[in-house]
C-alpha cells in the first residue's frame, strides 16, 4: 500500500467518522455569510452574521480568541456597525476563508505561492495546524477533525 493511499483512507475515515454538530453547523453557517455578502444585501449579512456568531460562541472548540474564525467574525462585525456593505467585503475577504471575498473569480487577486514554499506555509495554514495541535492536546476531536479537514483544503487546493 503506497503512502497516497494509506493518506487517502485516513482522511476518508476521519470525513466519515465526523459529527454533525457544531462544526457543520459553523461551516454551513460560513457559507450563508459568504453568500450574503456576495450579494451585497446588508439585511441578510446581519442576520447570517448574528446566526453565525451564536453558532461559534456555543461550540466551545472555536471561541479561542485567535482562531481564524473569530478573527473574521471580529473584523465583520466592526465593519457591520458602519452600515458600509464595501467595508463589510473587504473584511470578509481579508479575513474569511480562502476564496471567499466578495468578487472572487477571475478578477480577484492572484493566489499566494503554494503551501510550503520558500516562505513556509501560509498564516491560514499555520493556524490551522495551531487549532489543531490545541484541540489534540485538549481531546476536543471534533475540533481536530476540523482543523484536519482545513488542512486537507489547504494541500488539495479546495
């Protein structure tokens, strides 16, 4: 058995053996913020963020202060309060999840060099590989199959 194949079982089985509490309640909650503020509509990026804030502060694995999503939720929710949709944009796309920004596609920035370049692996990467360390040490593994999952996005590209 070749070593891509032992890894392709391992992160077969941790995507099988993955609950569905909190953490794809979090991810789904994620995608309806991207969605609304890629729509513009600030109505509906209050209420995805509101929904979503309530979802991080219950699950206790993500509350951590510095973690990637709380960060995002900070930096949107300053820009909330200004009642400006483009600062709300530009904070998710500066802060939220890889591809995420409001214009996206062809016209968005060009990527960053690949994951364990010269300069070592990107912030997010090493974030992610932070969470996961801590929720290992800690027993949390929902949070550890989370933060596998996002490690397995980085090195597949998605």
């Amino acid at each position: 058995m070749s070593i891509s194949s032992v890894t392709s079982s391992a992160a077969s089985g941790i995507a099988q053996q993955r609950p569905t509490g909190p953490g794809k309640e979090v991810r789904e909650g994620l995608h309806q913020l991207k969605d609304a503020v890629t729509s513009g509509d600030l109505d509906s990026i209050q209420s995805a963020y509101e929904s979503l804030s309530k979802l991080q502060s219950g699950s206790g694995s993500a509350s951590d202060a510095n973690s990637p999503l709380t960060k995002m939720l900070t930096a949107v929710g300053e820009a909330l309060q200004t009642g400006d949709v483009t600062q709300v944009q530009q904070a998710f796309a500066a802060n939220g999840p890889k591809g995420a920004g409001g214009q996206g596609g062809a016209g968005g920035p060009p990527p960053g060099p690949p994951p364990g370049g010269a300069g070592g692996p990107p912030d997010a990467m090493k974030d992610a590989m932070g969470s996961l360390s801590q929720s290992l040490q800690s027993g949390d593994l929902p949070g550890a199959q989370d933060s596998v999952s996002s490690l397995l996005s980085f090195l597949t590209g998605r």
